[in-house]
C-alpha cells in the first residue's frame, strides 16, 4: 500500500501522457459477450472505464455493474452531509452516470461499509459468483479496481475480483485510479497494460459520466471538510482518448518440496508447533470446533511433524496422515510410535489426493500453499472426499507471508464458494480463521442432539 492524500496536486497529466505516447501497448480485447464491472465507490466506474463501457453498450455488448459500497466515507468531516446522506447521494450520482453510457438498468448495490471491504470479502465473492452464474456461457470480461491502486477497498475488491475469476477461468482486468494520482511511469507493469482506444462517442459518454459524481467533484459546500475529493489535475486524467488496465498477475506457483526440506533442515520445529502457546491454543480452538466427539475415518492435508495428528488420534478411530515432505513424516513419525490407529504417507497434494471417503477432513495451515488450480481442485477433492454426514475443518494464518502464492484469507473465501457445502462453524481473529463444513443438509450440533427441532 501507498500514503497519499487526495489534496495533494499529484502527478502531472502531461507526464502520463508523454509515458503513454511512448509505448505500444496492447489493445483491450473487447470481442465478449458480456462486462461485469464491480466497483468498490460509485464512480470508480466512470473514472476508470466509463469509456470501455460506452463502448461496450455501441456493440450490443451487455453490462453488469456491481457497487460495492455506497461511497458513504467519502468526506468524513463533513459538516453538512452525513454519511447515510451522502450514501444516497452517491447512488442516484451513479444510476444516472451509467446511465449516461447506455447501460440498462441500475447498479446492484451491496451496501457494504465504505473502508470495510476487507471484513466481507465472503459477500463480495459470493455476488461475483452470482453474475457469473446467471452469465451462463456468455463471454465475459470482469473489471475492478486496480489491487495497487493505494486505497485498502480498491485492492480488497482487486484482490477478490482476480481470484473468483481465476477459479472459473473467467477473463478480468483491472483499471487503476489513484495511481495517476500518486505514481509515475515507474510505478506501472507495463508488460501488464492494455489500452482501449476511444472514439468521440464513448469519450462524450465518459464525460457526462464524469460529471453525475457532483459530489465528488465539486464541493459540497464552502465550509471546511467539503473539499472536492477529485480536485481538475486528478480530473484531467480522465479526459484521455483511451482508457488503461491492466492483466493480472501470472499465476504463482504452488509451494514445492523444496521450500519445506529448506526449513525441516534448519529448525527442529520450524513453526513452532511444540514450542509456542499460539500453536498449542490453536489447535485447541480447532479441536473444540470439531461438530462431534468422535469421527471413524479422519484425513489430515499437510500434517507437518504430527502435532495435531495425535490430538486427532485421540478423536478418530481411523487416521490418515500426509505430508509431502519426508523430514516431516520422519519426525511425526518418532511423536506418534505405537499409535495403531494412524498412517502417515508421502504425498503431494492436491495431485496425490488419496482414494476413499472421511467423515473429518482437516485442512489446517496448508491450502495457502496452492497456486489458483490446486486450490480449486483441492476443495473439490475435499469436497468429494467427504461422507454424506462428514465434515471439512479448515484453519489458516492470515497475515501475508512473501513464500506463500495467497493469504488465508483467500483460501476461506474460495471454500465459502463451494457449492456443495454448507459453513456450520466460523470462528475470527485477526491472526487465523477456522471454519467448519458440512455437505448440504448439515445439522448444527444440537439439531444433532436433538436440543431443538
């Protein structure tokens, strides 16, 4: 994330544009049968491509056009405009400004809280999948903010739109707004940018666009705190003849033997599953989680160096234990001499997912390891695996660690998308996540006991 202030006078149109004349960029393609755009403030799609959208709308091309929140945080000290005011500002701002593009219809707008994207990137995922559900076949291009655009819901919003659209294999690009702002021709992937030219129409369009977000671009009134927040040199950035995104990244690579021979070489224990309190809590919480006293058949993903596989032996009268790495098998191998009820077998997941079915499935510190395509086939394995009445346990760290291709977070939000299972349990903190998942029809646990109907 970058500092900036919106007052500052930012970076120059005139260098952008000199960067731009010279460069040969790759053009957008526009050859779909439908736009989603999901925009995290109305206005993020007039100023990042209002342009495309009218030109969109001239080919007969359908838009979808999903706002995030309300816009509602835009002038904090206001004085004379609260935020439930100027949310409703803002939605009749953008009804009229796609509008103005030809787009049929209003904005679905989720209402989420301007600023606090990041507490329900679930709801966020969950009506993407629904476009793109009723999408059916049609071709698609996704759009969104741009995730390094510098503002926390642009990047939450970024950061989601790239991974739904990676798991179904759907095209996305991003527009950025802020970085014309804050940056320079240095802070751009080039290599990543497309351009789409426009014509006079589509630039005509754009800009009575532009102008519906009164409140944005001019004040709301003389007293302090009801400053443009777009003041004219932002402004003058989206006036150009041509609009620019960019492609995602390329898809990491998952997490290989390599990587965990490195850290099982250097340290005994190397995430301190033995040593530190927060390991030991941990896997309390998960245990205490778990819907029912005791499971026949568990399959424990990833189990390290054993530590929480004998915490499940004492729960399961069967386990199966894997791991990809030997050094890890070896050590849970010595913790767990003489319990019968346990297997432990190399294997690389998701490629060497084993055969048969578990009434407990343990995801715990592992799916964040999977690129895009293993985490999908992963939670589909999973999902699979699962006996009609079993249950999928899943608990992951949720800070950034550079190693790993995606955060906990992302793992969470691409299991709450699995079709066939149902969330019985969530437990929050700001370090982990943990959640409990049954197939459709699951009970909660006293409907279970039979407390209530």
């Amino acid at each position: 994330m970058v500092s900036f202030d919106h007052r500052d006078p930012g970076t120059d149109e005139s260098i952008w544009a000199a960067a731009l004349a010279a460069r040969d960029l790759v053009t957008l393609d526009l050859d779909v049968d439908r736009v989603i755009v999901v925009a995290a403030h109305p206005d993020d799609e007039s100023l990042g491509a209002a342009g495309l959208l009218a030109s969109a709308t001239a080919r007969g091309i359908r838009v979808e056009i999903v706002i995030v929140t309300d816009g509602e945080g835009s002038h904090p000290d206001s004085p004379t405009h609260s935020p439930a005011t100027l949310a409703l500002v803002r939605r009749r701002e953008v009804a009229v400004a796609v509008e103005a593009v030809g787009v049929a219809g209003v904005p679905r707008f989720l209402g989420l809280p301007d600023g606090g994207t990041d507490a329900h990137r679930d709801d966020i995922a969950a009506a993407l999948h629904e476009v793109l559900d009723r999408a059916g076949d049609d071709r698609v291009l996704v759009l969104s903010p741009w995730r390094g655009d510098g503002h926390r819901d642009h990047r939450v919003v970024g950061e989601i739109v790239e991974e739904v659209c990676a798991q179904r294999g759907v095209r996305s690009r991003a527009f950025p707004i802020w970085l014309w702002h804050w940056g320079s021709p240095d802070d751009v992937l080039w290599a990543r940018a497309e351009r789409l030219a426009l014509d006079d129409a589509a630039r005509d369009a754009k800009a009575r666009a532009l102008r519906a977000h009164e409140s944005q671009l001019s004040a709301l009134s003389a007293a302090p705190g009801d400053e443009p927040m777009i003041h004219a040199r932002m402004h003058a950035h989206f006036t150009r003849d041509e609009e620019v995104f960019f492609a995602p990244e390329p898809a990491a690579a998952s997490v290989g033997p390599e990587y965990f021979d490195g850290m099982y070489a250097r340290h005994d224990d190397p995430w301190g599953f033995d040593s530190r309190w927060y390991e030991q809590r941990k896997r309390a919480v998960l245990l205490a989680a778990l819907p029912r006293r005791r499971y026949r058949a568990v399959f424990e993903a990833g189990c390290s160096t054993g530590a929480l596989t004998g915490e499940l032996a004492d729960r399961g009268d069967r386990v199966l234990a894997v791991d990809l790495s030997p050094a890890a098998l070896e050590r849970a191998a010595r913790r767990l001499e003489g319990r019968a009820n346990v297997e432990l077998r190399v294997a690389s997941l998701p490629a060497d997912w084993p055969d048969g079915v578990f009434d407990l499935v343990v995801l715990s510190e592992v799916a964040y390891y999977w690129n895009d395509a293993d985490l999908a086939a992963g939670l589909t394995a999973a999902a699979s695996a699962l006996e009609p009445q079993g249950h999928l346990v899943a608990c992951h760290w949720r800070h950034p660690v550079a190693e790993y291709p995606r955060s906990g977070d992302s793992v969470h939000a691409a299991l709450a998308a699995v079709p066939t299972l149902v969330r019985l349990v969530r437990h929050e903190e700001d370090d982990f996540v943990l959640e409990v998942y049954g197939r459709s029809g699951a009970r909660s646990v006293a409907v279970e006991a039979g407390l209530v109907p």
